[in-house]
C-alpha cells in the first residue's frame, strides 16, 4: 500500500462505504413486511331512560280542559345489529283515590326524536308510525319505534302527554305510574 497515496486510500474508504449503504439501503426495502389487522367491535345494550317526575295543575271553570306536558326519554341502540326497535308505554289510571270519582284520561299527542349531540346516530325513522292521539291504558302500547337499520346510537325522544280535564271532574290530586319499556324490532 504504499505506492497509494492516502488521499486515493480515503477516497477508495468513503466510496465503499457510500456503495454499502446504497446496496443496504435497496435490500432494506426489498425486505419489508406487510399484514393486516383486527378490530373486532362487540355489540351493547338497547337501553331506554325516561325522565319522570313532571307536574301539571289547572283551575277547574266548568270546561274540559287538556294539560300537556314532556316526558323526555333518551334511547341508546348500541347493539349494532340494526333491527331497530319500538318504545311501549303503559300506565295506571290517573286517579284521586276516591271511590265513584272518574278518572283522568291520558295519552301520548306526539313523539320525535334527534340525536344526542356529539355522537354519530342513525336517525330514526318508521314505514308504520303509531297514530296520535294514543290514549293510555294498562295494556303496554308502542308509541314510537324505528324500522330496521334506523334508530341507532343515542336519540333523545321527546314525548308530548296530554291529561284530559272534563269540565265535571272533581277536585284532588289525580297520580298515575307511567311505565317505559323498549322492545327489539320496528
């Protein structure tokens, strides 16, 4: 080597190694992995919520009368299967307690629904909606419902009562139980 001179010996040096990555570099990319994944996504629940509580009140003047009032009710179909699904309400006799006293009529005027806002939902919609006025009984009676494939995700339904005042009825606080149910299915 020492008819070389050291600058030819550093040059020889920085091209082989420049040669080595370049060749390491093509055989790096000739190597590479591909694959897939799972994501696997497990159904929840079909799951209903009402808010009870609410009170309504009037002064009789010998009219019929109607008091209407809100039963906001939040739906969750996180079962994933897209069947869709019917919301039955049932309720007791709305009553004073007193013997020979009528009871009041009440009945479901309306209902809708939306999605909770921030979340992706499936709006609801159905080919054979229940027809409005629905008069309350203890019979659990559907009230609302999404056909399949709608419906799905976290809806707030909003559900407007009615309580029918005859212009005869007694005096006195009238109580009923209102009882919520949600079925799988339109």
């Amino acid at each position: 080597m020492s008819f070389l001179k050291k600058s030819t010996v550093r040059f020889c040096i920085v091209f082989l190694c420049a040669l080595a990555m370049t060749i390491g570099g093509a055989t790096i990319g000739a190597f590479a992995d591909s694959g897939g994944a799972t994501a696997t996504v497990h159904a929840g629940q079909l799951t209903e919520a009402g808010t009870f509580g609410e009170s309504v009140s009037t002064t009789l003047d010998g009219t019929d009368q109607t008091l209407s009032y809100t039963l906001p009710v939040q739906l969750k179909d996180a079962t994933g299967s897209g069947s869709g699904w019917n919301l039955q309400i049932s309720a007791t006799a709305l009553s004073d307690g007193v013997n020979g006293h009528s009871a009041l009529t009440q009945q479901v005027s309306a209902a809708s629904a939306s999605c909770v806002s921030g979340n992706h939902c499936t709006g609801a919609t159905s080919a054979t909606p229940p027809s409005y006025p629905l008069v309350l009984s203890s019979t659990a009676q559907k009230f609302f419902s999404a056909d399949a494939n709608s419906g799905m995700g976290i809806l707030n339904v909003s559900t407007s009562l009615q309580v029918l005042v005859p212009g005869n009825t007694y005096a006195g606080t009238y109580t009923t139980t209102l009882t919520l149910a949600v079925v799988s299915g339109p």
